[in-house]
C-alpha cells in the first residue's frame, strides 16, 4: 500500500466515528411498517405539504407565470441585481443537477424498485412549494451593497425570523446555517465533486491503465479543475450566471437526448415501464410496509436531489435581476421539476427499457444488502445504443460534477462572507482553502469526511424550513398582490420609480 493509500485509510477510520456519530442523529429513524423513517425526511416533506396547501398548490396554477418570467416577459433592464432570470435559475439548477439523477435514481430503483421513482416525482412537486417559499424570500431580504454585489438568501432572511427570539438566538441559528453550508460548499460540494469527475474522467480514458490511471493523473486533474473553477468564482455569480446559462443546457440536450435515443429507441416498452413504476409504487412486495419503504427511498433521494427545504438554492436566486421579489419564487419552483421530475423520470425509464442484467443484478445486490453503482446502470442502458455510447454519460457526469462544483463554492464563499466578512484577502484564504480540496479530491476520496459533508448539510433544513414557516405570510401577501397585478395588466406598477421608467419598461414589453 503506498503513502498515499496508508494516509487515506488512517484519515477515513480516524474521523469514521464522528462522522457516523453525526449521521446517527441527523438521520435518526423510527421504525415505519417494518422499515425506518428518518425524521427529517418527515420534517421536509411535511413543510413541502404545508407549502403546497398554502399558497393553493402554487406549483400547478403558477407554472405558467413560471414560465413567462423566465424568458423575461415581465422584466426590464434596469432591475436590479446580478443576473437574469434564467441565468439566476441555471445556476441553481446546476447545483442540483448531478450525479443524484443518475447514480441516486439507479441506486433508488435497485433498493425500492421501480416504483421508487415515482415517489421522487412526487416529492420533486411538492418540493417545487417550498422553492417558491425559500427563493422569493431570498430575494425580498436581500441587500445590494455600492458595488452593485447582491447579497441575498437564507444569510439575510434567518436573521429576520428568528430576531423574535432575541438577537444572540437569530445568530447561533444562522451561524450554524452558514458553518453548514461552508463544510459542505468545500467537502460536498468541492472534494466529491472533483472526486467524481476525475473517477469518471479516468474510466473514460482507459481506467488504471490509461493516461490518468497514475498518481500524476489526478495531481494534473485536480489542477486543471481547481484553476477553471477558481477562474470562475472569481467573476462571481455574473460569471458564474454567463456560464451556467450555457453549460446547463449543453449537459441537459446531452444528458435527456441520450436517455430519449434509448427511450424511443424501444417505444414499444415504454407503455410497460410506465406500468412497473405505477404498479410498484402502490403494489410493491410486502403489502403496505413494502410500499412504505419504496416511499421512504423515493423521498430520501429526492431530498439529495433537488435540495428543496435545504436553502442553498435561495442564495443564488437572490442575485435576480427584479424588482418584485415573488417573481423570482415562480422561477425557482422550475427548479425541483426540471431536477426531480423530468430529469429522474428521464434515467427511470432508461434504466427499466434498457437496463437488461445489469438492472436486475442491482436489485439483487440490494437485495443481499450489498453496495449498487447506480451509474453503471445506466451505463449499461446506454451501452444499447452503441458501445460508445457511455463515454458520452461520463462527459456528462463530469459536466455536472464541474457545474455543481461551481455553484456550490459560490454558495460557500456566501457562507465565508457571513462568518467572516467580505474582504479582499480573507476571499483570496477561502477559495485557496476550496482549490486545495479540490485537488484532494482528486487524490484521495476520503469518504468519512464526505459522509459527515452530507449530514451537515440536512442540519440545514431544520433551520431553514423554521424559519420558513415564520415568514411564509409574506411570501403570500407578495404573491397575491403580483398575481393580482398581472390579471390587471399593472405588473410593474409597484416596480417602476416614475412615470418615464413605467413607459420605457411598457414600450420594451412591447417590443419583445
């Protein structure tokens, strides 16, 4: 075993226990039918329902609004803020989108079967309640400071729920909010990503014995990967906006195109799929305690998913360009069904049309409580259109490893600002600190210490989804008054500063 391997292990089983210990109580279940419910699984999906009954199932009657903001039909170029609508909903997206709607799908269905994923759809639309909830109070609290540099998110609204408790409560909250969202930004966010897309990149390149199958392999990687990153973050959440807008739908027109090659490829199955996912997620083996842990699944790798509750999303959401905060609420219940909805259900059907053996072996492997690669099972599935095929998912994992890796140090450096002020070297010492994790990650997979990223990061949503239910009124006091506006045809009455700006803004509605 080399150094370096040595190094890696005595890491791995030195923090093992804490990182077990965290995820005892994170995650902590009750026994359910049979099978174990984690609370916060509860807490998520319980706030996501209260969401939805709320504002009257706004992910149904809002998504056309949603659809309208995105494309900039209600905006002008003088809001204020960063970014675009739909470079504000890129960027989120690209958080989220990753190697949880490939491998945690496949991983998903071999636990739970196919009826496991219509259980993520259906937290991925509930989800989509608490995104518009979390994302229009980003924006409503947010400041902009001379520089015109947004600082919005859970950073700016916590505060202002919790300040009922008293000022020293409102910043122990929100500080373990930020210390949360900072260990996961540099671990989650920067060691696995980079983990991940090196693993990916070296198997597409011929594995061990290939060009990157040395230990200089991943020294070059984490490099190049550390200096495109650091390049962007940078810029800031502009360049992070002008990439994503364009990197998000390169990954997804590669991504979902493959998934419908396979798909259409064997049209006449698709009627059968559709069958299995149904007939599994209401008449699963073991009666009613079986269909309670195909639930359970569905809903946790949901959770991973879209991150909906988490309030990491808000962060880039607030750097919006408007000036009505609610707008950017229907935006960001886009989020969870492109995430969680087409995304998923695109590598569900793949994997049931075309999974053939290795699907089947998955199961089985689950079955025996062994581990499952989920992304060799759409690998495989892949693999029927040509044998090539599959390099094209590993540039795909890669591009959303990368994508999640970009957002999420901006979603730290948001974290490190809180914690420690906003000042020229204490950025540069942050994203040093995130460039050497990423090399890391590229070296050595440290899996303990990704465990314990992972379960901080849901310490999140008990914070977050409390502080949600306290401002939730003022969320539906600004939503009904912008739908109110939009049915009188006044959108930006409230918005505009005079009447010249009101006509100008009229005029280039009219024009587009």
């Amino acid at each position: 075993m080399s150094n370096a391997n040595q190094i890696e292990e005595a890491i791995n089983t030195g923090f093992e226990p804490i990182a077990t210990g965290l995820e005892k109580i994170v995650f902590f279940a009750v026994p359910v039918a049979g099978g174990d419910l984690p609370l916060v699984l509860v807490w998520l999906i319980v706030g996501a329902t209260i969401f939805t009954i709320i504002t009257g199932f706004i992910q149904f009657r809002g998504f056309g609004v949603a659809l309208e903001v995105v494309r900039g039909k209600f905006s002008s170029k003088d809001d204020p803020g960063e970014v675009t609508h739909f470079q504000a909903l890129a960027s989120a997206v690209s958080g989220t989108v990753g190697l949880g709607n490939i491998a945690g799908v496949g991983v998903a269905m071999s636990v739970g079967g196919p009826g496991a994923a219509f259980w993520m759809m259906v937290a991925g639309i509930l989800g989509m309640a608490t995104k518009f909830v979390e994302c229009t109070l980003g924006v409503k609290y947010r400041e902009i400071d001379e520089d015109g540099v947004v600082h919005g998110g859970p950073f700016k609204y916590l505060p202002i729920a919790f300040k009922r408790f008293g000022g020293p409560v409102a910043k122990a909250l929100t500080g373990i909010f930020a210390i949360a969202i900072l260990l996961f930004g540099v671990v989650g966010g920067g060691m696995f990503q980079s983990n991940q897309a090196f693993v990916q990149m070296r198997e597409a390149t011929g594995g061990a014995e290939g060009p990157l199958g040395g230990p200089l392999g991943g020294l070059f990687t984490g490099i190049l990967i550390a200096g495109l990153v650091g390049l962007v973050v940078i810029g800031g959440i502009k360049v992070i906006g002008s990439v994503t807008d364009k990197l998000v739908p390169a990954m997804a027109v590669l991504y979902i195109g493959s998934c419908l090659i396979v798909i259409f490829g064997n049209f006449g199955h698709v009627p059968a799929a559709f069958a299995e996912i149904f007939a599994g997620a209401f008449t699963p083996e073991g009666g009613l305690g079986g269909m309670i842990g195909v639930m359970i699944v569905g809903f946790q790798r949901a959770a991973f998913s879209n991150e909906a509750g988490i309030g990491s999303s808000p962060i880039a959401h607030s750097a919006v360009k408007t000036r009505r905060p609610v707008s950017e609420g229907f935006v960001a219940l886009l989020e969870p069904f492109i995430d969680t909805v087409v995304v998923c259900l695109m590598t569900a059907l793949t994997v049931i049309i075309a999974g053939g053996e290795t699907f089947t072996k998955a199961r089985e492997d689950a079955a025996a409580g062994e581990s499952v690669a989920g992304v060799e099972l759409v690998s495989s599935a892949f693999s029927t259109i040509t044998g090539w095929w599959p390099i094209l998912l590993a540039i795909a994992v890669v591009l959303f490893a990368i994508s999640t890796l970009i957002t999420w140090a901006y979603y730290g450096e948001k974290a490190w600002h809180y914690l420690f002020g906003r000042r020229n070297w204490s950025d540069t010492l942050f994203r040093l600190i995130l460039m050497a994790f990423i090399l890391i990650g590229c070296l050595a997979s440290f899996g303990s210490i990704v465990a314990f990223a992972d379960a901080v990061l849901f310490i999140c949503c008990f914070i977050n989804i409390f502080g949600l239910y306290l401002l939730v009124p003022e969320v539906l006091r600004e939503m009904k008054q912008y739908l109110a506006d939009r049915r009188a045809g006044t959108l930006y009455e409230l918005g505009a500063e005079s009447e010249a700006e009101l006509q100008e803004i009229r005029e280039e509605q009219g024009n587009a």
